[in-house]
C-alpha cells in the first residue's frame, strides 16, 4: 500500500473531534442498545430513536468508517466489539465516558484551549480544579455526567491494576477521591480478606451508596464524605488516589499528599494511580492518551500529568519516598511510596 502523504496525515488527524460528535450522538441515540437483540436498517433505528432516517444513515455509515458498526448488503447495521461499548449497563460499556466528551460542557471548555496555552490557565480562569469541582457542585447533571464517566473510565482498566498490584498484604485500603467505587469494588472483591474506605466529597459517596450495596460490599466497604484538603479518613495501611493527583496544581497536590501522610500508619503505603508521561514522548497510542490527558488537565482543572521524575520530586516534598512505579498493561500505572 503506498504510504500517505504528509498532507493526507495531517488531515486525518484534524477529524478527531467530527470522529467524537459522531460516537456522543450514535451514544445520546442509544444506537448500540438497540441493536442488542440483532441488525437493523437505518429506518428501523430512526424510528425507535427519533431521528430522521436519512441524517442517521449518514451517521451510521460514517460510524462503520472506523469500525464502530457493521452495515451489510441490505442497509442493515449491526454492532461490532467496538460497538457493543456504546450499549448501557453492561460490563466494561464506555457510553458514559463517550457521552463526558462530547457533552457541550466538555467540548465547549476545550473550544477555547488557545485561551489555556495562552494563560496558563484553565478555561474556567486561575482557580482551577475548586472550580471546576464547584461548577459541577451548582450542576447536578454535569456532575452526574462526570462521575459516570470516571466509573466507565475507570471500570475499563481496573481488571488491570488488580492484577498488576498485590493489595493482599493491606488490612484496609483507603481509596482517596475514589468516585462512585468502581476501583475499590473490584480491588475488594479479588481481595476477600480485605476491608476498604472510600471517601470522596459528600454528593459523590451519596451517589456511590446504592452501587455498593448493590455490590454486596457494604460489611467490608465504608463510605466516607469529607474534603481532602481538611483531612482523609485515617485507619488504613494503604492510601490509594487515583485520577486525583493529577487533578491539581504542585501547592494543591502536596496540601493531598501531607493529609495522607498524616493519616497513614509509620509503615503503610501510598498509591497514586495515574498516567506516567514518559520523559520522552514516543507516538504510541497509550501515549497520545496520557499527553491528551496532560491538556485536559490543562483546559479543565489546572492539574498536570507528570512524569515519573516529577512525582518524585513532589513525593519528596510531601515526606515520601517512590518505592517503585508498577506499569499495567493500560496507560495507568501504580506509583507506590512509603513514609520517608
Ligand atoms: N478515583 C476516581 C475518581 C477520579 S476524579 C476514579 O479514578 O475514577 C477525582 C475525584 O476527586 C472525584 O471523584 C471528585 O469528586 C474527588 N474530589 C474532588 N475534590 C475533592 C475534595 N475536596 N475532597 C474529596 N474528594 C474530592
């Protein structure tokens, strides 16, 4: 096959945000849950959706460009591997996370990235991640948007850091700004002997409560509503954040940290969760992913992926030691410290 000229490349990656749009309303539509049972035509989808028959076969049809859908011969679509992670409620679905991307809040925030790399600062101005949290505070559906975008997300790699990191030798496990439980509920149950807290702000462990239970977690799993910058919950061997670090600035993180370290046992063990940018950029996928991260963190709450030089450097500060960063076969990695 001949190569693609410069040009043709450079095109093909101005598509990415046509390519997002494409997924959020193929998402919003609900297409992939309604191929479930098996194909249908494009009339047969608008329908059942509301759309108009013909702007939907378009869609589709671009969707079956990059293999989300299959069309065959008699116009009729049907789901592929792909696909099948638009569907809702099953296991390892990401529609939420789709439908976080291309929600107008999300994508009108990065419409003004040229502003951020302009300011330094994220789109909502100098205060950063409180803002970002506040806002989704006023905004119950954008908070809702957000937390079930973070279970997807994170329920896509946690079968991963399970296997990765041997949480068998905690007695509790304290998971700091842990969302909706997703990872804490997996780690606890490949670990039977073990206990966990998860604590996070007070709508968001609300919020978490019915999936624990549901879960059947609730004699080993405690839920714990507070603010990381006051104190974390103490009592535990072992403090795992994940996607939390990353969310702040150097001062905000160390401010984390120092509460963890105040809390945690001489000898227990700190666990950030999070996308190492490696320190020097290669153009794999996994990491186009953590530098497209980087200027999330950028435009949406003012926190920074780092480097594993750089956590160093910030554990250092707040009284730890990196013991060791254990890579997963996902872009996250476990960096584990302990007291130094
Ligand atoms: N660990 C989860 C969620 C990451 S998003 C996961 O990886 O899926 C960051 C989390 O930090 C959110 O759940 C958010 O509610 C929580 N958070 C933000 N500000 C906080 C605060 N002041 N105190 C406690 N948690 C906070």
């Amino acid at each position: 096959m001949p190569t693609r000229s410069p040009a043709l490349v450079l095109l093909d990656l101005l598509n990415g945000y046509r390519v997002t749009q494409a997924l959020y309303v193929a998402a919003r539509l609900g297409i992939a849950d309604r191929l479930a049972t098996g194909p249908k035509t494009s009339g047969e989808l608008a329908r059942a959706s509301g759309a108009h028959a013909g702007a939907l076969r378009r869609l589709l049809r671009a969707l079956v460009s990059f293999g989300v859908f299959a069309e065959d011969a008699g116009d009729r679509f049907a789901l592929t591997e792909l696909g099948a992670l638009l569907r809702d409620n099953v296991p390892g679905s990401l529609r939420a996370g789709v439908i976080f991307y291309g929600d107008p809040r999300h994508w009108k925030a990065w419409s003004k990235l040229e502003e951020s790399v302009s300011s330094g600062e994220t789109v909502w101005g100098p205060r950063a991640a409180h803002a970002f949290f506040e806002m989704n505070a006023k905004d119950p559906e954008g908070a809702a948007i957000f937390n079930a975008a973070m279970t997807a997300f994170t329920s896509a790699v946690d079968a991963a850091v399970v296997a990765a990191y041997d949480f068998s030798r905690f007695a509790t496990l304290v998971d700091v700004g842990g969302g909706q439980g997703a990872l804490i509920s997996s780690i606890l149950r490949a670990n039977p002997d073990l206990r966990g807290v998860l604590f996070d702000i007070p709508p968001v462990v609300e919020g978490a409560r019915a999936r624990v239970a549901g879960a059947g977690l609730t004699d080993r799993l405690q839920l714990v509503a507070g603010d990381v910058f006051t104190s974390v919950p103490p009592g535990g061997d072992a403090y795992l954040l994940k996607w939390v670090i990353h969310d702040w600035d150097d001062d905000q993180s160390l401010t984390i940290l120092r509460n963890c370290h105040r809390a945690m046992p001489a000898d227990g063990r700190l666990l950030l969760a999070e996308r190492v940018v490696p320190e020097r950029i290669d153009q794999t996928a996994d990491t186009q992913s953590i530098v497209l991260a980087d200027l999330n963190m950028l435009v949406l709450t003012g926190g920074h992926e780092r480097t594993a030089t750089e956590y160093g450097v910030l554990l250092d500060r707040a009284g730890f030691t990196l013991t060791r960063i254990v890579p997963t076969p996902t872009p996250l990695s476990m960096i584990e410290a302990k007291r130094a």
